[in-house]
C-alpha cells in the first residue's frame, strides 16, 4: 500500500527542489523527526528540536531551528488537525567524495502524512513480535540518532512476516535486544522497569523519552541496560513506544506470552497518546 503524503516542502517551497547531489541522498548524510499532529498541535515539538539539534552536532554540522521554520510547521499541524509531519535535514551539497565541506547550507524537508489507521486498533489489542533474522550493527558514534542512513532497518521490513505477528524484534551480533523495527521497548518485573541501552546501536526515540519521564513520576524504577533475548522469560509484561502509536502492549514475542502492564493506558492518557 503506497504512504498517503498530503504536502512537500523543501526549504520552505511547496513541491520544492532537492539537488541531485544532495548528501542525504547521496551518502544519508542528515538525520529527521516524525512527529505526531494531535488536534492541530505537534507532540514534543521541542523535544524534536532539541533532538535534531543535538543529532546534527553528533553529525558534525550546525544546525538549529529558526522561527520561521518553527511557525511553518505549527501552522500546517494546526491546518492538517491530525497526522504526522516529518522533519528531514541534509548536509546539503559539497565535498569531495565521502569528505564534508568546511560550510554547508542545510537541506529542510517537510512532509505531512497520515497515520496509519490500524494504529488504533493496536493499542486496543496489543501487538506480537518475532526476531528478525537480520541483527544491527553496532556503531557507538550513530547510536540514538534517528540518522538518514536506513538501510538496516529496510532490509529488516522486506521481510515478509509469520502469520500472527504484527512487528520484527532485532537484536544487536551479541543477541541483545535493541528494538523493535519502528519502536523503542520496555520490560516490566514488578516496579522495576527495563529499557535497552542505546549506547551502541538503535534509535533512542523522543516517546522513549518522555515515557521514561511520566514513569519515573509515577514511581516506577525504569533502568536502560543491555537484555539478553534469552531473558525475555523474566519479565511479565513489554510495551513498545513511538511518536505515532504512542504505546503498544506486546502480547508475546515468538513462543514468550506476556500480560498487559496495568498502567501502560494510564500512560495513554497522561501523554495524550490514545488513537
């Protein structure tokens, strides 16, 4: 099913144009945000920001929202109501080869979008999951960054899943749990809350984060470290988390069958996160 895509800009220009060379499309060079519209209004717009602000360092080049931009992307959530906008920067062009130019003037791409409607219906019912065979590389300098290079995550997608399963597991080569193929996780033991480090591998989501905040308020005791699959059987309960399904109870992963967390619709509903 082709992705309904309702607007472009580039640089501020409707259906505007990105220059062949380009380095987000010739080498990934850039990173990007998907942020849910809720009535009008951008989720964590600042945490976005801040995130690709913070990404686009860790790249190597400045990078910051001017007020324009800002007052752009309010005002097409307000006209769109609901959806989802995507925030793209590139490098833009330059350099020599692989090799970075000294100054470069930064590609913005915006693109609002619908969210897909079984979405909802998901954190009705929750959702399982099984490995995927292909497993992430580990690269500590790009871990966390939603960076433009994808390809592990395509490769990932083109596979076709087993009947009564809704999303991939991957692992890192250690057979550590880093993420689902479009999601952040979490294991539940009792009050003790468990999220994969992304310290070498795996995007570290702005849901992620915000979750991991409204628990800590409610007082839970939430832990990023390294989970084995192989400990998957300790755990009574896993979520998952995005800026678009907010967050999905995980009902099994292949032969593991988990309950649904009691607290995880309340989070729901803190977050405004409800479909």
């Amino acid at each position: 099913m082709t992705e309904q895509v309702t607007k472009v800009w580039v640089n501020g220009e409707l259906n505007g144009h990105i220059e062949p060379l380009d380095r987000g499309l010739a080498y990934g060079d850039g990173l990007f945000a998907t942020m849910r519209i809720v009535q009008g209004q951008l989720a964590f717009l600042s945490a976005h920001l801040d995130r690709l602000t913070q990404g686009a360092k860790r790249l190597g080049f400045s990078w910051s929202p001017s007020q324009a931009l800002v007052t752009h992307v309010k005002h097409q959530a307000k006209i769109q109501v609901t959806g989802c906008l995507k925030l793209l920067l590139s490098r833009g062009t330059g350099g020599r080869g692989y090799g970075a130019p000294a100054t470069c003037e930064i590609t913005e791409v915006i693109s609002l979008h619908a969210i897909a409607t079984h979405y909802a219906s998901w954190q009705k019912t929750g959702i399982s999951l099984t490995c995927s065979p292909i497993k992430l590389s580990q690269q500590p300098r790009l871990a966390g960054i939603k960076h433009l290079n994808r390809l592990e995550q395509v490769l990932i997608k083109s596979e076709t899943l087993p009947a009564g399963y809704q999303d991939w597991l991957v692992l890192d080569g250690l057979d550590n749990i880093v993420e689902s193929s479009m999601a952040n996780l979490f294991f539940v033991s009792g009050k003790h809350i468990v999220t994969p480090s992304i310290s070498r591998s795996g995007v570290a989501g702005v849901m992620r984060e915000q979750v991991i905040y409204a628990l800590l308020e409610a007082g839970y005791d939430v832990e990023a470290r390294p989970i084995a699959y192989s400990h998957l059987c300790h755990y009574q309960h896993v979520f998952m988390t995005n800026s678009l399904v907010g967050i999905l109870d995980i009902n099994h992963v292949d032969d593991v069958h988990f309950t649904h967390a009691d607290f995880t619709q309340q989070i729901r509903q803190t977050l405004h996160l409800t479909l």
